[in-house]
C-alpha cells in the first residue's frame, strides 16, 4: 500500500530531515523508514514504549497528576494526558450475521497475514495461487489490495457495497533537480496550498497539482447564495463525477460490471480515491465483482459469503472495511480515562462527545485531545495532526509557563463550542442527506451519538483560525484553571 496525498505534503518534517521521497507517492515501507528517521534524528526511541498499551488513566486531584498503568506493569505519574490514539487505528469490522462463524482464515488489512499469504510489502503473496480470496469493502484500501490479490489468487470475489470514485494517480519518481530547487519553508507552504485547494478557497496558485486538487477546485457542498449559483455547483459536481464514471468505461471491459463500478454520489460523499490498476483488475478471469446493490453482505457462514441468497464459497476473508472514526473516544483508545471525582469518560459522554474546540473537556484536568471529533478534518491527516500537536504544545508550554496546576474545558463553553459545530455543519446539511453512508456522515447518523460525534465541516483552516484566535486572547477563555498554590 502506499499514501493516496503526495508524499511530499504527507510525509512529516521532510525538510527538517533532509529526505526526499523516492516517489510521488510513497509505498509502505517507505513512509515506516521515515518514521524511523524521525524516531532516530529527534532521539524519541529512549521516550517510547512500544507494544504497550494503556490500561487505566486515573487524574489524582490531591497531586494533580495522571496516574497511569500499562499494560506491562508500568506505573506512570504525568502532570498532562495527551490522547493521540491516532485517527484511524482501531480496525472497524463489519456487523455482518454469521462473522464469528467463518472456518477459513480471515484478518484486517491492517493485520495482514503474511504467514497465510505469503510474501510482504514488497514480495509477491505466493502462498494463494489456490485460494479462494474474499474482499469486503471497496475505499482507499481495497483499491490497493485487489490488483495485488488478483497477481497470484485462484480466485478473487470483491463484494462490493458502494462503488468508489478512482481517478488516475499516475504515480512517478521524484524529479531531484526539481526537489533540491525547493526553498526554506516550502513544504508547509505546500501542505497549507493543498488544503487551500481542496478544500475551495482557491488559491492563486495551485503548487500539487493532483488528481485530489483538480477534483476539489470547486467546493460543491456548502450552501450556495442564488439558485443559479446553486445549479451551477449542482453541475459541476455531476460533470466530476461523470468523469470518473466514463473512466470506469474506458478502463473496465464488461458493461455490466463497469456500471456497478460506477460512483453514483457526489464527490464530497466519500475519500476519492486514486489508483492506476484497480480498475483495470475487473478485466481479469479470476476477478469477479459482487455488488450487493448497496445492501452488504447478507450473511457470513463456515464456508463463504452470501449476497442475495447465493453463497460464494472463500477460502480467505480480508476485511478492507476501514477504522472507528467517530464513535466513543474510550472505546478508540481502549481505556476509559477516569476525570475528577472518579467520572469515567464514558459516563460524562454518554449522549456524545464534550469539548472545548475538540481538544479540551469539563472534569478532565489536563486531558488535551487530538481527535477528529469536535475538531477539525482535512484530506491530508498530517497538516491536522500537525495543527493540532502545535496547539496542544502551546496549552503545555503556556501551563507551564503560567505556573497553571491544571486546566480544563467549562461545560457552557463545551456547549457554545458544539453550537458552532452545529452551524457549520447545517451549511453541507442538505448535501449529505443524499450521500451514501459512510465516515465522512456518520454511517448517516445511525451512530445515536453522531450529532455530539461530529468533526467541523467546514474548512481545516477555518478550525485553525479558531485555535489561533483564541490563543491570542488571555486567560485561556471557556476554561476553568487552576493556579499552583
């Protein structure tokens, strides 16, 4: 697998390193080594604990501090709690009648079994050539997988809920002379130009010039001021999309098929997604697509898979069926942080999520969040990610700074701070009512958290604005803090 964002908006602290990406878009080893590099250069290795996860959170109001344990034994006292379980990390399985009952071998992508399938990242999976593999789901990972499934599987069945949008990534070696040309400070300009672009504020220049800029120039979801302008967002939108529906045909052999692969939805619906070779995958004999006309699978059973009554037997089962975006945050991390007062973090959210701009939140002193919900989203994780480690570094330093012994969110500022969520969100409303279900909707509300468990819809730097805004006031406004005696 590889980055769907060029790696050289995607890949974090290039310049600070001094690497340049060996490709337009970096595979999966090669983002790993970067990590690595980091890892190494910012001396993080001796401050980690890896394989390790976090058991119990307990804020201790006599020290004000963090009382933490590990699932190895660890004891940790931390005057701060960042939660940063990362944005898609806990693997969402589909809730299909029959999964527990399967008998061949079945994982998520993101555990791949290597043992099974042979080969790695690199190496062709020899160990399938008579196997029977069954794909459910059709996003920015099944893309990736079915071309590389397809390679050496007897048999390929991808079951396909909603068809998705693929355009051409036309991907390529990184121009050297062009990258040691790049001056200081260009790749956060470029990070912030490709949020620019995408989405709809339509800077002077356009420096990425992708498949994912050239889709998002018009923003087509917010609520336009005239009829006319109305339409004509209406029409842009459909003349995108019909664009990658007449891809499907000039890329897929079989009408029938090529019609169930094509994206009836709006581009704003669901990730795009960007692949030279999945497309092409359906015009091979051992690939076969079973769409379920937006149904799912009915039913999983020891031996197979079944989609309107007809079981399609499987030796393999891969889950391509994406992360936990917004449901609870103790269930994403796997622990339940205990606040003041012994309050569990799922007791004080039963009803949804409550923060201050997503990062704060009332009875959790010093608990800073980096989280989609409440809080900002953008196509390229890294530039939010980044935004927000700045802002939760800023709450830390000035804390510090400030003698602060702890800090936390007020629940009416928790309320203003939603009723702005609120109002962003009723500028997309009447556009998302028509999409498909899916993670940038909530599965279409049917979470009965999702109106507190929602991100800001709007732009990503329209949410960094709010941040920076409010950094520049005193007194950390809509908190309750607390001086050291």
């Amino acid at each position: 697998c590889m980055c769907d964002v060029e790696s050289y908006t995607y890949l974090p602290l290039l310049e600070e390193t001094g690497y340049m990406p060996t490709m337009k878009y970096a595979g999966a080893p090669e983002i790993f080594a970067h990590c690595q590099r980091i890892g190494e250069q910012f001396d993080l290795y001796k401050r980690a604990l890896f394989q390790t996860e976090v058991s119990t959170a307990d804020w201790d109001e006599s020290t004000s501090r963090w009382q933490v344990v590990t699932s190895r034994g660890d004891h940790i006292s931390s005057r701060f709690l960042v939660t940063a379980g990362g944005i898609l990390s806990k693997a969402k399985l589909p809730g299909i009648p029959g999964i527990e009952t399967f008998a061949g071998r079945a994982f998520h992508t993101s555990r791949w079994d290597y043992d099974f399938t042979g080969g790695s990242p690199t190496e062709t999976m020899d160990k399938l050539k008579d196997k029977r593999v069954g794909i459910i789901g059709t996003g920015a990972t099944a893309v990736q997988v079915v071309p590389r499934l397809a390679e050496t599987a007897k048999e390929v069945f991808v079951f396909q809920r909603t068809p998705s949008a693929v355009g051409e990534r036309n991907n390529g070696p990184t121009d050297s002379e062009w990258y040691s040309s790049l001056q200081p400070g260009w790749q956060a300009e470029r990070i912030r130009n490709f949020t620019q672009v995408v989405t709809g504020k339509k800077p002077e220049k356009n420096l990425v010039g992708d498949g994912w800029t050239e889709v998002m120039w018009e923003d087509t979801q917010s609520v336009a001021p005239t009829p006319e302008q109305a339409e004509a967002l209406e029409q842009s939108d459909f003349d995108t999309m019909e664009g990658f529906r007449q891809r499907v045909d000039r890329l897929v052999d079989d009408p029938d098929t090529a019609d169930k692969l094509k994206p009836w939805y709006g581009k704003h619906c669901k990730r795009v997604c960007f692949h030279d070779e999945y497309l092409p995958a359906f015009n091979l004999p051992n690939v076969h697509l079973v769409d379920t006309d937006g149904q799912g699978v009915e039913a999983v059973t020891p031996t197979g898979l079944v989609v309107d009554g007809v079981e399609y037997p499987v030796d393999v089962l891969v889950f391509a069926s994406g992360f936990e975006v917004t449901t609870d945050l103790n269930q994403r991390l796997g622990f339940d942080p205990k606040g003041r007062d012994g309050i569990a973090m799922s007791e004080r959210w039963h009803d949804g999520a409550h923060t201050l701009h997503g990062v704060l939140a009332a009875e959790f002193p010093n608990m800073l969040m980096i989280s989609i919900v409440q809080a900002g989203f953008g196509t390229n994780f890294l530039h939010f990610l980044s935004e927000s480690a700045n802002h939760v570094a800023w709450l830390i330093a000035r804390c510090t700074e400030d003698g602060v012994s702890s800090i936390e969110a007020l629940p009416e500022a928790e309320e203003e701070w939603h009723r702005t969520l609120l109002n962003v969100a009723m500028q997309i409303a009447g556009y998302s009512i028509s999409c498909t279900p899916g993670y940038y909707n909530s599965e279409q509300g049917q979470n009965p958290k999702a109106r507190r468990n929602l991100t800001y819809t709007g732009s990503l730097l329209d949410y960094v604005g709010y941040l920076e805004r409010w950094r520049e006031q005193e007194g950390f406004p809509g908190t309750k803090v607390v001086p050291k005696l």
